[in-house]
C-alpha cells in the first residue's frame, strides 16, 4: 500500500480510495506470475525451481522493504516474524512447485 500511495503521489495523483483492495489486486497478480515460473525448468525439477523463487521471495520480503524506503515494520519486527515471512514464501514456492508437477 505504501508504494502505490508513493508512485501516485510522485506521479501527481491522489493513491486511489481502495487502497487495500488495490494492493491486494496487484499482489494476487505479481505473485500468480512470479510463481508461474515454476514451469521454465520441466515437470522434474518445479519442486526445486519453486523452492528457489519462494525462497528468494521470502528473503526479499525481509530484506527490501527498509533500503526501498518502504519500511521494514510488516516482515522485519522480530527474528521470528523475519523467520515465519521467509518460511510462507518458500512454503508458496513449493506449492505452486507441487501443483505445476500435478497439473503439468
């Protein structure tokens, strides 16, 4: 939510009344993409590939958000939390992994 109301002040514009909503839009879209890459390495090895971008996202998640001006309080508050961010988004990996596998 807070980069959509920084892109759209830098740009002039008012973030849109349905913030939430619209961050969540744009979530559901960029996570159904970069999750769908699970494919580019075969039917064999989509476990692994999935694996790999979830923990790449879940590690981004954590990592990101202060040096972008973004804050780092949602995924970064405590050891733990850093801990359970990383481990949802490698847990997604290995579902859209699984689920590639099944439905290839």
């Amino acid at each position: 939510m807070r980069s959509i109301a920084r892109l759209s002040r830098a740009v002039g514009q008012q973030p849109p009344d349905k913030l939430h909503e619209a961050a969540l839009m744009g979530d559901i879209f960029s996570n159904a993409g970069y999750y769908s890459l699970v494919g580019v390495a075969g039917r064999e090895r989509a476990l692994y590939v999935g694996a790999g971008l979830g923990l790449a996202a879940g590690l981004g998640a954590v990592t990101l958000p202060g040096p972008l001006g973004l804050g780092s309080a949602p995924s970064g508050r405590t050891t733990t939390t850093q801990a359970l961010t990383v481990a949802l988004y490698t847990t997604g990996g290995l579902v859209a992994g699984s689920l590639y596998q099944v439905f290839d």
